[in-house]
C-alpha cells in the first residue's frame, strides 16, 4: 500500500503561496485537500486544472472528500467552480468558522470579478449558495468518519480564525496535512496544536522556510512606535491589509494600545465586507485566544471602541490618522488610491505587515524603488492623476512580518509535536523550500513535489490479524510474564487468509478447519564409520558417546531394534555388505529437529573416539 | 503523617478484615481528666475476652483525652495491639490510634516511628514488591507510592534476597523504582517517577544512573509523565550539577546542569501548556547553569545543537552572524545565503535556543508570568544575563494581559540594580508611562526609581517623559515627585550639565520666576534639589529665586526636599540632619533617656513625675528627627505617658481624703485610667515588631489600669453587686495574664501583677472590699515597670492621599442614591492589612459607617508597606448645604488574636477573658470631604 500525494495546477514548475490544492490517495481513497486560486492571474490559470484528475469523468466518482482548511482565498477561492461548474457532489468538510465566512469573501470576489472587470463564465452567487450546501461542518478534534474507513480529525492551526490542521486516517495510515498554520499565538487568535499522532505523512505549508522571526514582541513594539510617533508627528499611516486575518491582528493590537495609551487620533477600517465578518469574529470567540476567551464576557474585544468604518472622502482630512485599507499588497483598491493620495509626503508612512507577490506596487516599494509608473486605466485613477505618470514615493515605508504562518523554527516545533514519518513541503518559494527541505532530511524522509508532480511515499501498515485465543493462552503459559510491548516475541501458528479476513491459529486447528492431514518430514542420512565391532558393539560405542555429548537430551539404547534415539532421531547401525568394518550408520530425524539432526550428522561423521568412557 | 499511618496499616490488614460500617465516627478528643492511660490500661488487662476488650475500647472512644496524656495512652494501646490476637480488637486499636493523632497538639511522629520500628515497614515494602507485577495499573501504582514513602536506598533490599530469590534480589529501592520509569502504562510512570522524587524528599540519595531515563520521559507521549519527568531532572541537575555527562553522537561532554538546562529548556516548547509552565518555572531554580547556555535561551536563532556550541561556539556566532535565518523584520532579507554545513545545524533538537523568547510569547499567561519570573530569578544571579534580558523583559511591557506587564515591570526593578539602562531601552520603558493603568505607571515609577541610566540625555528623556506623563495624569503627582527625587540623587554628575536649562537660567539675563504652585515645576526643582545634594558646586547655579523655592519646599515637601548645605546666600539653610553616625547616636539617646527612667523605682519619688515628662517630649522630638527611630521612640513616649498617667493618678493626696472631697480627683483618675487603657491597646496592635517581653509589659500596664478603675469605681459606687462581677472578671485577667506570659514572668516579680500573684491565693479567696484593698495599696507600692526595646519597632502609619480635603466643590448626588468616593491611601507597617484596615467616614450628623475594603485594593508596592485604593459608597438624606464628611482610616484589633490561649477549645476551663475585647484605632489623619445630597427630584 502506498500514500500517493500531488499537487496539481497548470503550470508544472512552480509552487507559491499562490495556490493550494493537494489530491492525497491514502489507502485507495482520494481526497482533495484545499481548494484554492491564483490572485496573480485573471484567466483559466487561476483555478487549478481539474481535468487532470478526472481526465474525463466526474469529479464525484474519483474524491471521497474534499477538506478546506481555512477560508482565505488562496486555499478556498476554485470551490464553487470545482463543486458547481466542473461538477462535485461530495461531502466538503471544513470548520465552523470557515463554513461561515468562505461566502463572504467567495461573494466578494465574484463580486469584483463579475462585477466591476466585467468577465463572464465564472461563477453566481446562487452557484457559492449551492456550494455552501454541500459543506458538512467540522469541530475541533471531532473525529469524522467520511465512510467506514475514512476519518478526518481537524486541530486548531492558529493563522486565522476557523484555521485547521486535518489528520486523515485510512486504517493504520495517516496523513496530516496543516493548511496554513502559525506556532506563535497572536493577539487574537492561538498557537497551532496537534498531538502526537506520529503521521506517516505529513503536508506542511512552508512560506517563511528561511526564516526564524524575531520575538512577536519585537514586532508588535515597532510596530506600535512606528505608528505612534507617526501620529505623533501628524502623519498619517496606511497599513494595507487583506479584509480578514492580520487585519483583526492588527486591530486588537492598535486598538488595545489607543485605549491604553488614551491616544485620541481616529482609526479607519476600509471595506463594507469586513463589519460581516467582524460579526463572525465576535461570535466564534471558542476559536481565539486565551485573553479573548477570558475576557469576553466583560467585553468583547472585537467590538472596536476606537476604530471607525472609513469613508473615502476622510482620506482628503487634515491630521493624523491610521487607514487600514484592502488589499494587502497595494496592487488594487482603496489602498492603492489612498496610498496615492499620501505618497507625496514624507510625514505620511505606509506599514506593510505581509507578503507581497512579485509585481504588485507593494513589493516595488518594499524592493526600494522611489518612482513608480502607475497604469491609471480605471477611471477612478484618472480622475486624480491624469497627468502624472509616475508617482514620487516620498512616505516611509516599512515592513512587519506579521504574517501568520509558521516560520522556520515554528515548522521544526509542528514536526516534534506530530512526529511525522515523511514529510512533505507545499505552499512555498522554491528555493527557500529546497533550503529547509536540506535541514528537514537530515533527520528523515522529506518530499518537495513540483506542481504536478506526483510523490509517492511507501508505508509499512499494520496488518491486523485475529489470533484465537487457545493460541493465545499457550503462548502466554508458554512465556510467562507480562508482554512487553517494546520486545517483539515469535510465535508459531497458522497464517489463514480467507474471504478478506486475516486468522492466526495453531497449526492444529488450521489443518482441520482445512480438511487437510497433517504430513510429515523425516530427514535420512547415511554416515559411513570405520569401526571394527560388532553392530551391537558399535552401537553401544555410539549410545555412550552421544549420551555424553549430549548431556541435557534424552538418550535411549534400544537394543532389539538395534537403534538409538535421542529424542526423535533414530540412529541405526549396519555393517557394509563389502567391508564388515565399515559400519553405515542411518540417521532420521524430523523436520522439527532439523537442529539437533544435522548436529548428530556433523558430529558421528567425525567418527566415534577410540576411547570411550 | 496520620492518614499515612492510617493508610498503610490498612494496607496490611485489609485482606484480612472487613471493616466494620459502625466504625467511630471522628470525635474531637478534649480534655477531662487526666490520667487516662492508666485507666485503661487496667480495664484492658482485665478484659477475659475480646468482645470485653472491645467493649472497653468503645467505652474509652467515646470519651476524650487531653494532649499531654495521648502518648501515654497510645503507649498503651500499641502494647495490647501487640499482645491482641483478635483482629477486630486490633483493628479498633489501630482505628483509636488514627483517631488519637489527630488530637490537637500531639505530634504523631512518636507512633510513627514505634510502627517504623517494627518489621511493618520490611513487610510492606515486600509485599509492595511482589505486587509490583501486577497486571492492573493501580497496584503498580500503589505499589510504587509504597516503595516511595517508606523504601530506603541505604538498606538495599537485599538482604532478604536470599530468603526470597524471587523477589527483586539483590537491587535496591531506586533501582527497582526506576525499571518501572519504562512501564507500558503512562499513570504507572508518572507514579514510578513520583515515588522517586518521594525517595529524593525524604532525604534519600538518589543515583546518577537514572538521568539519562529521564531525560528520555521528557518525550514521553503523556503530559503528566513529561511533567514529572521534567521535576526528575531538575533534581538531578541540583544534585549533581558538575559530573560530567557525555552527549551522544558526539565524543564531548557537558556538565550535567548544563545538559539539564538545555532539556527543560526544549520542554518550554512542549504541547502541553501545563508542562510548559513546569518548565519554564523549572527554568528560574537552575542557577549554576553556564553563561553561554543561558545566554542562548534568549536567542532564537542559535540553530545549531547546544552540544556542539561547546567548542564550535565561534563557528556558531558566525552562523548567527552571517544571517543565515532572517528575523521577518526587513522585507527581502530572508533569501537564502551560503548553504552552510548542515552537519553542524540539528533543528529538531535544538535544545536550550530561545526557550524564554518562546516561553514569552506562550498563548497561555500563566506560562509567560512563570517565564518571567524565572527570568527575574536567572536574572539576579548573573548580571550579564540580566543585561541580555532587558530588551525581552522591557518588550513585555507590551503584553495583552495586565498582570503580565505589571510582573515584568516588578521583575525588571528587582534586578535593576545589575543593569544599566541605555537609551533606547529608557525610551521604550518611559513609553509605558502613558498607560492609562494607575498600577502600571506606578509599578514603573518605582522601577525608575532604582534604574540607573547611562548619560545625561537618559536623565533628560526621564525627565520628560515623567512630566509628560504628570501632566496627563495629574494624580500622579507624587509618585511622579517620589520617582525624580531618585533619579536626581542617583545621578548627580548626569544632573549637573543639564541644570541651568532645567531651571532655565541664563548667564545674563533674569528669566521671570516660575510659578511655584506648578507640580511641573516642582517635579524639576524636586530632582535638582536632590542631585544638588551630593553636587555642592550645583547651587552656585541657582538663581535667587531658586533659593526662595528651596527654603518654601524644604518646608512644605521635606520627604521629598533633602537639606542642602547652601553657605554664603542670603537665607540660612544649614540642615538640621546630622552627620552619617546620627542614627546610632539617636538610638544612644534614646537607650540613655530609657534607662534613666528606669532609674524611677518608687513613683513618689521627687523629680519623678518632671523626669518623665521631660523624657517624654525628648523622644517625640527624636521620633520627629530620626524618622529610622519613630516607631521606637513613639512607642516609648507612650508608654511612659500612660506610666505618667498612672502616677498621677495615684498620687498620695487625694487618696487619702474623704470620697466627696476629691470628686475633681476621682473624676481625673477616671479619664486617666480609660486614656491608659486606650492607650494600651494602640501600643500593642499600632506596632508591629514587638517581642513578647514587650507585649507582657503592655498587658501589665492595662491591668494596673483596671486595678485603677476598680478601685475607683468600688471609692464611688456603694453598690457591692457590679463590683463583684468585675473582680471577678478582674482575677480572671489576672490569671490569663499569668498563663499567657509564663516565660516572662520571672521579669515581673517586684511589679504589681509579682505582688498580685504572690497574693493570688489569698486574693480568690477574700472579700470584695479586701480586695480593692489590697489592689489600692499594690498598685500604690508597685514601682514602674522598666521598659526594654525591641530591635526593630515601627509604628503603623496610614495616609490618606486621595480625597486631598483641599477641594471645595462638593460632591453631589441625589438621595438615597450612593456616590463613589475614591480613595488612596498608603499604609506603613501594617500586618495583614486586608483584614485589618478599615475606612471610617463620620458624617455630620455624628454617623459613622465603618466601611471594609476588598482584600484586592491592597497592593503591595514594596517591603511593610501598602496601597489602599479603594471606593467608598457614601450616601445620606437631603441636606440644605454642602458639608463635610470625614474620611479617615482605622485600624481593627481583636485581642483574641494576639493572646491565644495554649490549649485550644475546652469548655471546662475559664473562657479566655478577653476574648470579646475588638475595637478600632484610628490610624491616619481624617480627611474632610465635602458633599452635597440633593433632594431626589419629582
């Protein structure tokens, strides 16, 4: 048996933190973990290439499951199109939290899809409603049992609220694939945590494979004496955010500080979309940490006092503020217009708290660049800058890690804990990942599939057998003390496979329940011996000197049928019909004395000593 | 040690017996008569048979037996329990037995040690052994909790090897115990663990052997298993910190504290938060680990195995150096570079490697708060450690949860006096000043109290940022004062340069005057003042009106204003605190004015009563100098005062006229014997440091007091009925008096209570109005009592610094509704002040409600002394006007308390007297509100 995982897209040299959708088979059952989009591309490409599971057929007969991790996009974004348009009528599992917000942010992104770029063919609002109905809801360590074999287990993973790692559980196999998961606890959300369920595989997400952060309290301190003394001065600052996720982070962070410090200059939050999913952050409070949980009976921390819903036109107000503004890497949107409206100022300052994809403004500006060409298509944008083709970045830019994946040290923490037997990265910058894969193999086994590639990772199962218990019971009178279960102890018994069940019985049993009789194995030998005595002599001298050779076996002289035995081995003497000195002794003995018989036969080929006591 | 005797003696007879359901119920054993045993014994060596021991037993169980004869009756039951071969008798000896250990005042060692002395403890131990293999998990438990509690590593179990081959042999306890550290069965390992960390407290060696299976449970998959594995290896690490042990995979060795450290260290990362916190506490005991093994606690990134940092720690600082992992803080930073040797880089096991920067950032508080403290405690001992820490510890000041940040804020003033801080350290501790939580900023002004900062840009920052932080929150004023009066005398030279900019001089021009009543200004002045202390050249800086503001805040804020030696200016301003040797020429003074009233044996003695008074108004001046010597001196001052009182009201003349002569007298005597009283009390619950000899003295004092009024009261009343009862209650006094102070006794023979005792016989017998003879012409004859100071004495001190009194808007409410009053008050000197301190608010009207706050306003900003902050609900009827409710503090004793009789519950004796005896002491100025209640509008 074996685990047979693939990542699957279109383009077959590349994972990134694009796109995930793992196809794992495990024990003749196939299930997709995630089921995400590409942000970077507006065409086919941004769906994974569902066509080469199925080749053709539906999609139905081939997944046993398909099991979502966690809502954002990337990882959720091609469900309606896989399960409404390419077909899917399966149980989809995901966690409470997630089942409640993935619509919200599937709408939104039909929404800006459908809506303002105007494309066709893509997925309708009643197609996400449809969708939603195929979801069976998961809770934290609930253990499910997809069909009689099949289970899935989730475990809390941090990154965002509703985040879950899932064990997958044929028979004696497992694997556990992590989505995307963060070791460190944050302000709203805790520590990934599983136990030692020591997988045979294990799927982990690998965006910060090179990094080991700093303390979270480093982080949290610049952050909030950045923005202070921004404020401070009269700026105003701009973190761009994705809608959830850091942005709740981010918030509790600014918000408990405001009310802290007694800081009285406004905090604006961008985006219709995220009152929606506040709610359900309020709701889901099981999910977050330990001070939420705590302390929401007194108030709930995510019912902001000091952060306001943002209004365009308070981009253009005098005086300091804070904008929190979608999307996160500045390449659309509110916050690309407010960062243009702000650039010009070196007061102002723009606070990048996560990844930003290649070409996007946010990764020029991190990358240093001070000019940036600005495409100014979209009316609203020409409406400002119709002159100016080029923008001056006169702000402060800064970048805070304060993405909520697991870095380096937080991946090695996840492996102590599982204890996997394989391992494989996903979800990543290749060359990065190649760098802790070399780390990782060191102490075992670690795969990094390319997109497309297939990985096959060989397991050594348990075989379940059923042993009867007379066996059992002998075996036990047999050996006497307690088993223990680190020292393997051998048994003899029948191995009987028959109609898919697997029986240990004794041989006995076995040879009747079969209808078979039992047959027997004698080994004969002939050993030639030069010795001038009588057969009955010589048969004594060879009593007398294998009883005291053999000291612990019985020994028998039975002279009438001029024969020894010890134990079952029969030795009997005849003279040779040429030579009456050279005696031809016959040797037999049983397949069970196969041991002591060949022994015998090694030893009275050396002959008998001369003088025997 | 009872439930212990109890439970392994049914361990060996409960195969044989079923315990009877009517057994005894648990009986309190109270005195009656003694000689118990005796009785007893006799009944017990009549009985013929076992029912009629039985019998006795039950008689005997239902009776009680006083403290000192328990070990005389257990003697005695422990024969018979010897002699008896019935088990059911047995058993109810052995049942009598548990009962009799529990007696108050009985220590059970001695039965103890009587089983121990038997072969009990052999044959448990051997039966535990031989159970050991049993399949059910809760024997091997019990089993192992046995071989814990009672095996000894000294006498190995060997020597009944050879009469039982099949027993363990010839191994001893530990080793026994430690075969089972590898048990199928986790609870089974967590006991065999268990039992040997019992081993360890009871004192027994534990062998090095069994370090390396511990350390292998540290990975065990049970949480309970890792945290006592975790415990296992701690004791080890402190039993043989410097043995060497070698490391696998590699042909070096460490010290074996070291290689502890780096394990539990690992275990700050474990799954279970429990285990987590276990450690991470673990962590802070560990104290003779090696720098560099601490040190990497607190980097991250060392990713190389601790092992090999031994000798390859240069090759290791370059790993850290050239970047290899990026920290997340820059963008980009976090490409790949050389790939460097990977052989060297064991990630999985990366041992000691930022456990606290983990353990800081834990999800759970309690793991954090133990990280922290364990921290303060590394932290203490190694100052290089503790210079490393600051940044971790000064981060977690922006942790989410208050007591975190509070702890960190503590932790960092404990170990403050290792560190120097720099500046941008300063800057993020002062950014804390803006928190708007009251107990953080203090919490941080008294950590700035004690740090000590690099240059004069530092004191700068300090300086502002506390201004800062005054002007947005105004009721810190004093804090803020306390805190720069540290801060100027701690860094007097960094001061110097800044001061004709603080003050705002100029070389040439006059600067118009500040405004005196600013607290801004005051705050500068306050930290001027004080470095200009250990400066003199600082006040040639002055301007004049500085000078002016000295003389006015040297009067008006003298705690927090030192005296400054300011010669040649106009005003004289020589202090008045003498040289460094004051304090022990004070206490000279003080033992010198102590002993020369000791010299006052007779209290007719001419001069006496001048002497006294002369005394008396030295030490309260000494009290007000030497404020070390306050307590003291007060304490001493007022007990002469009483002294005085009493002499008064003795004096020969008027007790020798006619009752209605002297009704002026009588009168005076009367007041003069209550004030005495009054005052006894104070002297014995307003101090705190008094030694028994003291409190005698005290006690002496007040029944001189009573003796007083009792005589008064039988010179005035005719009445013989009240006068009776109070004698009595009087000789009732008398004698608690002598049980209570046995030992001091000897001291007080030529005093009244000597005489009295002397004549107590006498006394219980007589009538009344011989009595109140006799006491008259004790009392009279009786010399003043010689007093004798404690070491250290302080008196309880309560001010009351919210509500001020200095506001004359009144608080208005409506009736019959309730108004908050805040209050803040800091308490010196009072013991358990969460039981003890109440708030007294006297209304006009002559009301007076006695408010108690909740044990959690108190907090404890440092070492005997207390914060208040509190609210009171005030409330009453319509008045016309605004007036003033007085606010003040009290002080609640209860006599019981302190004068506990020996024994404990027994209604046979006298009740103890005083025993009814609480009251209040105010302790604190009262502070005037004013209120206002209006009329509940319709």
């Amino acid at each position: 048996r074996e685990n047979f995982c693939s990542s699957i897209t279109a383009e077959p040299a590349m994972i990134d933190v694009g796109r995930s959708c793992i196809l794992v088979s495990i024990g003749g059952k196939n299930i997709m973990l995630d089921c995400g989009m590409h942000m970077g591309f507006n065409d086919d490409r941004r769906f994974p290439d569902f066509s080469y599971i199925t080749q053709n057929g539906r999609l139905t007969e081939f997944l046993d499951c398909v099991i979502i991790s966690h809502f954002h996009l990337d990882h959720c974004g091609a469900l309606p199109y896989m399960s409404e348009m390419v077909g899917y009528d399966g149980p989809i599992y995901m966690t409470h939290p997630t089942k409640a917000i993935c619509p919200i942010l599937l709408e939104d992104f039909r929404k800006i899809t459908v809506d303002k770029k105007g494309e066709t063919n893509f997925f309708t609002s009643q197609m996400i409603k449809d969708c939603m109905k195929k979801v069976v809801p998961l809770n934290l360590h609930q253990t499910v049992q997809v069909d009689e074999e099949l289970e899935i287990k989730a475990y809390y993973a941090g990154h965002v609220l509703g985040a879950a790692m899932v064990q997958i559980k044929v028979g004696s196999e497992s694997v556990v694939y992590t989505g995307d998961y963060n070791m460190t606890p944050d302000r709203h959300l805790g520590a990934a945590w599983i136990d030692k369920c020591r997988p045979d595989l294990l799927i982990s997400e690998s965006t910060y494979a090179t990094t080991i952060r700093d303390s979270k309290r480093c982080r949290e301190r610049d952050f909030l004496k950045k923005v202070h003394e921004t404020v401070e001065r009269g700026g105003k600052v701009l973190i761009p955010v994705f809608a959830l996720g850091r942005a709740q982070e981010l918030c509790i962070l600014l918000e408990t500080f405001w009310e802290r410090m007694n800081l009285k200059a406004p905090i604006y939050f961008s985006t219709g979309m995220t009152e929606k999913a506040n709610h359900y952050y309020k709701l889901f409070i099981t999910w977050t940490n330990q001070k939420i949980r705590k302390t929401f009976v007194q108030r709930n921390m995510f019912e902001f006092k000091h952060i306001k819903p943002f209004d365009r036109s308070y981009a253009d107000n005098p005086g300091p503020m804070v904008v929190f503004a979608t999307p996160g890497m500045l390449h659309a949107g509110q916050s690309l217009q407010i960062f243009k409206k702000w650039a010009g100022n070196e007061k102002n300052m723009v606070i990048m708290p996560g990844y930003c994809v290649q070409g996007t403004i946010g990764h020029k500006i991190l990358n240093g660049q001070r000019k940036l060409e600005l495409e100014g298509r979209s009316t609203v944008e020409k409406f400002f800058y119709l002159k100016s083709l080029y923008l001056e970045v006169k702000l402060q830019v800064e970048y805070m890690s304060f993405s909520a994946h697991a870095d380096a040290k937080g991946i090695m923490q996840l492996i102590r804990m599982a204890e996997p037997r394989n391992m494989l990265l996903v979800h990543g910058e290749a060359v990065k990942m190649e760098f802790l894969k070399g780390k990782i193999e060191q102490e075992f086994n670690c795969y990094m599939p390319a997109n497309g590639e297939t990985t096959t990772v060989t397991t050594n199962p348990n075989v379940p057998v059923d042993i009867s218990l007379n066996l059992l019971k002998r075996e036990m009178s047999l050996g006497g003390t307690l088993p223990d279960p680190k020292k393997p102890r051998t048994m003899h018994g029948t191995l009987i496979m028959k109609e898919n069940s697997l029986r240990l019985v004794s041989p006995e049993q076995a040879m009747k329940e079969l209808g078979l009789s039992e047959h027997h194995l004698r080994f004969t030998c002939r050993v030639q011996l030069q010795d001038p005595h009588s057969d009955a002599d010589t048969l004594h001298r060879i009593y007398m000197h294998l009883k005291s050779v053999l000291k612990g076996y019985t020994t028998q002289h039975l002279p009438d049928s001029m024969s020894v035995m010890v134990e079952s081995i029969v030795v009997k003497v005849s003279s040779s019909t040429e030579d009456p000195n050279t005696k031809v002794l016959l040797l037999s003995w049983s397949y069970q004395d196969e041991d002591l018989g060949s022994f015998l036969s090694t030893l009275l080929k050396k002959g008998l000593p001369s003088v025997l006591c | 040690m009872a439930a212990h005797l109890k439970k392994r003696v049914y361990e060996e007879y409960s195969k044989v017996i079923q315990i009877p359901p009517e057994e005894a119920p648990q009986k309190k054993l109270r005195l009656s008569k003694p000689s118990k045993s005796a009785a007893l014994h006799i009944d017990l060596c009549k009985a013929s048979g076992s029912t009629e021991a039985l019998q006795y037993l039950l008689q005997f169980a239902r009776k009680s037996v006083e403290a000192d004869s328990v070990e005389g009756v257990i003697r005695i039951l422990l024969e018979h329990y010897y002699k008896e071969t019935d088990n059911s008798v047995r058993l109810k000896i052995v049942s009598l037995l548990g009962l009799l250990s529990k007696t108050k005042g009985f220590s059970p060692d001695c039965i103890v040690d009587d089983v121990k002395n038997t072969t009990t403890t052999q044959r448990l131990i051997e039966m535990a052994c031989k159970h050991l293999a049993d399949t059910y998990f809760g024997v091997r438990n019990k089993c192992l909790e046995v071989l814990g509690h009672l095996g000894t590593v000294d006498s190995p179990l060997s020597r009944d090897g050879e009469a039982h081959p099949s027993l363990s042999g010839l191994r001893d306890v530990q080793s026994v115990i430690s075969d089972y550290f590898g048990d199928q069965e986790p609870r089974v390992r967590t006991a065999a663990i268990k039992a040997m960390l019992q081993l360890h407290e009871r004192g027994m060696k534990i062998n090095q052997i069994i370090y390396e299976q511990a350390c292998r449970l540290l990975s065990d998959d049970y949480e309970q298993v890792r945290s006592a594995a975790v415990q296992m290896v701690w004791v080890l690490s402190q039993l043989y910190p410097e043995s060497i042990v070698p490391i696998p995979s590699s042909n070096e060795e460490v010290r074996l504290v070291d290689d502890s450290f780096g394990k539990i260290s690992h275990m700050v990362n474990d799954g279970s938060w429990m285990v987590r916190v276990q450690a991470a506490k673990t962590l802070g005991s560990m104290l003779q680990v090696s720098h560099y093994f601490l040190e990497q606690t607190l980097d991250k990134k060392l990713m190389s195995d601790l092992r090999r940092k031994r000798t390859a720690h240069e090759r290791a600082k370059e790993l850290y150096a050239s970047g290899e992992f990026s920290s997340g803080r820059k963008w980009a930073d976090d490409a790949p570079k050389e790939r460097l040797d990977t052989n060297a880089v064991n990630l999985i096991a990366s041992g000691a490697c930022g456990a606290f920067v983990h353990g800081l950032e834990d999800e759970m508080y309690e793991v954090r708060i133990a990280a922290v403290e364990a921290l303060s405690l590394l932290a203490q001992s190694s100052p290089s450690f503790a210079e490393k820490c600051l940044d971790f510890l000064v981060d977690m000041f922006n942790d989410e949860i208050e007591e975190v940040r509070l702890q960190s804020i503590h932790v960092l003033r404990e170990i403050s006096t290792n560190i120097i801080l720099r500046e941008d350290q300063l800057d993020t501790v002062l950014a804390v000043l803006e928190d708007k939580s009251r107990d953080i900023r203090e919490a941080l002004h008294e950590l700035i109290c004690y740090t000590n900062v690099s240059n004069k840009e530092c004191v700068q920052l300090a300086l502002l940022e506390l201004l800062k932080n005054l002007n947005k929150y105004p009721t810190d004023r004093n804090s803020v004062w306390k805190c720069l009066k540290f801060l100027g005398s701690r860094h007097p030279t960094l001061v110097l340069p800044l001061v004709p900019e603080l003050l705002s001089t100029h070389p040439y021009f006059d600067t118009p005057e500040p405004d005196m009543d600013d607290p801004a200004y005051i705050a500068v002045l306050v930290l001027v003042f004080n470095a200009a202390q250990a400066c003199p050249t600082m006040s040639s800086l002055f301007s004049d009106h500085t000078f002016r503001h000295y003389a006015y805040l040297r009067d008006s804020l003298s705690h927090l204003v030192p005296a400054l030696r300011l010669a040649g200016r106009g005003v004289e301003l020589v202090g008045s605190a003498a040289g460094p040797g004051s304090v022990e020429s004070a206490q000279v003074f003080l033992q010198d004015s102590l002993n020369r009233t000791n010299t006052i044996h007779s209290l007719e003695a001419p001069g006496s009563q001048d002497l006294l008074d002369f005394t008396i108004r030295d030490l309260q001046r000494l009290g007000e100098l030497q404020t070390e010597l306050a307590g003291a001196a007060d304490f001493c001052a007022t007990y002469l005062r009483c002294q005085l009182l009493l002499m008064k009201a003795l004096q020969e003349k008027f007790w020798n006229m006619a009752v209605p002569l002297c009704l002026k007298q009588n009168v005076m005597a009367t007041a003069a014997a209550r004030q005495i009283l009054e005052e006894t009390y104070k002297l014995e619950f307003v101090y705190s440091g008094l030694e028994r000899r003291q409190v005698a003295t005290v006690h002496h004092v007040r029944l001189q007091a009573r003796a007083l009024q009792l005589v008064l009261t039988a010179r005035t009343r005719k009445g013989l009925e009240p006068l009776v009862s109070s004698c009595d209650k009087f000789l009732q006094e008398v004698d608690s008096f002598q049980r209570q102070f046995l030992t001091e006794l000897p001291h007080f023979q030529e005093s009244f209570v000597g005489k009295l005792l002397e004549l107590m016989p006498r006394l219980s017998s007589c009538k009344t109005v011989e009595l109140i003879k006799i006491l008259q012409s004790t009392l009279r004859q009786s010399s003043m009592l010689p007093l004798t100071l404690p070491q250290q004495l302080h008196r309880a001190t309560a001010t009351i610094i919210e509500p001020t009194g200095e506001s004359d808007n009144p608080l208005k409410f409506t009736t019959g509704l309730v108004v908050a009053l805040d209050i803040d008050a800091t308490l010196e000197h009072v013991q358990d002040p969460q039981s003890r301190v109440k708030v007294q608010v006297l209304y006009p009207d002559g009301q007076a409600h006695v408010i108690t706050p909740k044990p959690g306003d108190f907090r404890k900003p440092g070492p005997d002394r207390h914060r208040l902050i509190t609210q009171v609900y005030l409330s009453h009827s319509a008045w016309t006007d605004p007036g003033h409710v007085e606010v003040s503090l009290l002080l609640a004793y209860s006599s019981s308390t302190s004068s506990k009789p020996s024994w404990a519950d027994s209604t046979d004796s006298l009740p103890p007297p005083e025993g009814a005896i609480e009251g209040t002491i105010p302790f604190s100025k009262s502070v005037k509100v004013l209120i206002m209640p209006k009329p509940a509008r319709r």
